[in-house]
C-alpha cells in the first residue's frame, strides 16, 4: 500500500518532550551610537517543533523509527499537536473563523468564551494549519491568533479538541541512538509545512 501524507505519529508510545517555537520574520537594527532600533516586520510567521521520545525498547521504538523513514527526509508530512492539550480552555464547545489570508485578527463564531492559549486548527490533509488564541475572547467577534492566517476562511470549521498542524522534518538526516541497556532514543525537529 502506497504512503499517503500527511502521516499521523505513532501510538506506541507517547512523545516524553516537545518545544514548540513560534518563528517571526522581524528585522531589528539598532545604530551603535545612539542605540536607538528600526524595526521591520515582515509576513512569515511558522511554528517550529523538537520532539523526543522516551528512551524505549526495541518493539516500542520501531514505530517511530519507521514513521521517520516513511516521511524520506523532509519529503513527506505528518500531522502534529500538543500532546498535553486535553482541550479548550473556556467555555465554547465550537468555533468557526472567518478572515483573509494574513489576517491576525479573525471574526470568530463561537457559541461561548475561549482563553488566551487556546489551540485551534483549519483545514485537512496536507492543509491542515495549527493557531494558537492569543488574547480572550468571551463572544462571537473579533479574535487575535497566531499565526496569520494561511488562507481565506469562510465561516470555517475549526477544531478545538484535537487541533493538529501538517509538518516536516526540519532535516533530510534520520538518525536514532540504542544505548548499552538496549535503550532507543529518538529525537527530531520538525518545521510547519507551508
């Protein structure tokens, strides 16, 4: 059976640490007589993402081992959240975002509150984009997020329970260690795939 991406991670065995990174395109010069700065800001905005695994035996490791193989370097995409998310925080149960492309303030339909740090995500497949609240929202109106938005949204669906990003490898190199004690240890970076 052929692969298909975006790839979901392995269920085997949970990830033990994930750093997300949100990265900005902003230039900053600062004159070094009067130390005062220009700032330029500029439209890239994408998450980034390290991830370990714990050190685990062989059979709990193979899966991950293969999901990395699977993906050919930075070729294919997986499908990536916060393992630690267990839902909005808030009282909406549903949420629906309407903006354009670069929009980082949205109209928001939501049938109650959600809290600053709220993930959410639109779309499907390879088009499934991670956001994240960036300030309170307590009714249907405007709502701040990170990053801009990737496309035009049209009263779209967002998931709030589960909310997944597509991602990369941030490298074409795979690699993982087995220790003395037989122990795998995996670990790989990872950057949004836009």
């Amino acid at each position: 059976m052929a692969l298909s991406y975006p790839l979901s991670t392995p269920t085997s065995i949970g990830i033990a640490q994930i750093e997300f990174r949100a990265i900005n395109a902003v230039a900053y010069s600062q004159s070094p007589f009067t130390f005062q700065g220009q700032v330029h800001v500029y439209n890239g905005q994408a998450w980034q993402v390290d991830v370990s695994i714990p050190p685990v035996r062989k059979d709990l490791a193979e899966d991950w081992v293969a999901f990395l193989l699977a993906l050919r370097g930075q070729y294919g995409t997986f499908l990536l959240g916060d393992p630690n998310y267990s839902g909005p925080r808030g009282t909406a149960t549903s949420l629906s975002v309407t903006g354009s492309t670069g929009n980082t303030s949205v109209t928001a339909t939501l049938n109650g509150s959600l809290k600053a740090g709220v993930w959410f995500s639109l779309g499907s497949g390879t088009s499934t984009r991670l956001y994240k609240v960036v300030q309170d929202i307590s009714s249907t109106g405007t709502m701040e997020i990170y990053p801009a938005l990737r496309s035009n949204a049209s009263a779209a669906s967002a998931e709030i329970d589960e909310p997944k990003g597509c991602f990369r490898l941030a490298s074409n190199e795979t690699s993982w260690s087995i220790n003395e004690m037989s122990a795998y240890g995996i670990s790989f970076g990872g950057m949004e795939a836009l």
